[in-house]
C-alpha cells in the first residue's frame, strides 16, 4: 500500500508540473511554407537600348518596329524558356510583340508571368478605303480620309492622321497630317502597315527627323512593295505611341487593296485642323 500511494503521488507531481508553463501554448515543431503568391496579370519595364520588337520569341521572326532607348512597356506574359517576353506593342492597344528579357529592366520577378504561345496580331476597327495596284508614272494621291477626334483636344499639341496613300516606284507611301492646333517638333513620324489576316507587319518607314506644322502633311514612303493581288492592310502612324497627341485613337487607317480597281473608290478630302 506505501508503495502504491508513493507512485500515485510522483505521477501526480509530474503532471502539475507539465502543466505549469505560464500559460504557453506548445506548439508543434517543423518548417512552415507559405502560400506561393498568385501570378500578376502584367509589369512594367523600360528598354536599356534601343530594340527590335518582333512577332514571335525569337531573332529569326519579323520585326514589327522599333523600341526606343527608356520607353517604358508593360509586360503581360514570358517565353517557356524565360529569355523573351511578350509586351503591350504598339503601347495602349491590342496588339503583342516579343523582346529578349535581357534589353529590359524590371523589379518583378518572372514567375509571376504566365506562359504564352505566339498569337496573330488581333486588328481593331477602323476606317476603310482602297488603292489601285497600277502604279501610275507620277506619284499620285490615291485616297484620303479624314477622322473625326473622339476626345476633347488639348490646345497646344499636334494630332497627327493618316489622311491618304499613294503608290510610287512600286512602294505605298502614307500621308499624315498634322490637323492638331500645336507643331509637331523635330520628331520623326514612323509608320508601320501590317496584315489583316494576322500574319504581321509587312512593311514599316519613316520620314526622318523634322517639324510639321498645324495643317501640314508629309509623305511617308514605306517598304511595302505593291503587288497585283488584292490585300487588306492596316495602316499606324506612331505605332509606338511616343509622340504626345490630341487624340492619339485616330492614328490608323484600313486600306483594301485591289488588282483589277485602277481608280480611288472615294474622293480625296482634305483634312481640318482640329476644333
């Protein structure tokens, strides 16, 4: 009986004393990992230099224009292999170009990106006219159009417009107007024309460093060489956006382009500065 009444004592002494740890909570041991954070849809990064922008992850595939030096991009997804990211291009539309990861600097971490698949360039809506494919012996004005502002312009700045085409040495040149109220500054106006079916950019041009004036146009040609087959193009004037506007939605054109059409379906005009 001593016996038993000691053990019952010494087991009661024990479990007093592992129940007096100040009121801690014991808790179980290990290693604890958190939640992986959901991916972004999208970053920000600026350009280190001055870089192509091309249709596909990839040196080998077309270019459809022009990076500049600091232009800030965002960036929406990234290669399997991480090397090349797919951004917003030309920047505030619907289209996607591909630039090696190593021309951009970012603060995000690429895994956060989604993985992408190369995709046709989609085409938004705009206006159509048509050229002819017989290329005359002089250069001579094709088309025109003028578009309608669809924000309140803000005085001082230019607003430049594709306001026609026309075909010389075989080659399509653009005309684009400044119909804002300000100059436009020694700056120079690219164009890009791609291909309504989605394949990319066909040709691009440039005009060079220089001042347009409210009310003045200048001729553009590109590398788009003219061919008997019909085609649907779309026609962007500052693809990259760089160029402060008025209204930088009315930049592009739609043009059909047809072998067997010899004249303009629609009568030149002449575009107004904006009001």
């Amino acid at each position: 009986m001593i016996v038993i009444a000691f053990v019952v004592a010494a087991v009661i002494g024990l479990l007093s004393g592992a129940g007096d740890n100040g009121g801690s909570e014991i808790k179980p041991s290990g290693t604890f990992s958190p939640t992986q954070t959901e991916p972004r849809d999208g970053m920000t990064g600026t350009a280190k230099a001055t870089i192509n922008v091309r249709s596909d992850p990839g040196n080998g595939f077309q270019a459809l224009g022009v990076l500049r030096k600091g232009t800030e991009v965002e960036i929406v997804a990234k290669s399997e292999d991480e090397k090349w990211l797919q951004i917003v291009y030309p920047p505030r539309s619907n289209l996607r170009g591909w630039v090696l990861a190593e021309s951009l600097d970012f603060d995000a971490d690429l895994a956060t990106l989604a993985i992408a698949t190369p995709e046709q360039i989609p085409v938004p809506v705009a206006p159509t006219s048509s050229v002819s494919t017989e290329s005359p012996t002089t250069a001579t004005p094709e088309t025109t159009t003028t578009p309608t502002p669809s924000v309140t312009p803000l005085p001082g700045l230019p607003d430049l417009v594709i306001s026609g085409t026309l075909i010389s040495g075989g080659k399509l040149v653009v005309t684009v107007t400044n119909q804002g109220l300000g100059p436009l500054t020694q700056t120079a106006i690219t164009v890009s024309v791609y291909d309504l079916a989605g394949s990319g950019v066909l040709g691009v041009g440039s005009s060079g460093t220089l001042t347009l004036d409210p009310g003045a146009s200048i001729d553009v040609q590109t590398s788009y060489s003219i061919s008997a087959e019909p085609a649907q193009l779309l026609l962007i004037a500052d693809p990259e956006g760089t160029i402060p506007e008025t209204d930088d939605t009315n930049n592009r054109l739609t043009l059909s382009i047809s072998g067997g059409n010899s004249s303009p379906t629609e009568s030149p005009t002449t575009p107004q500065p904006t009001p």
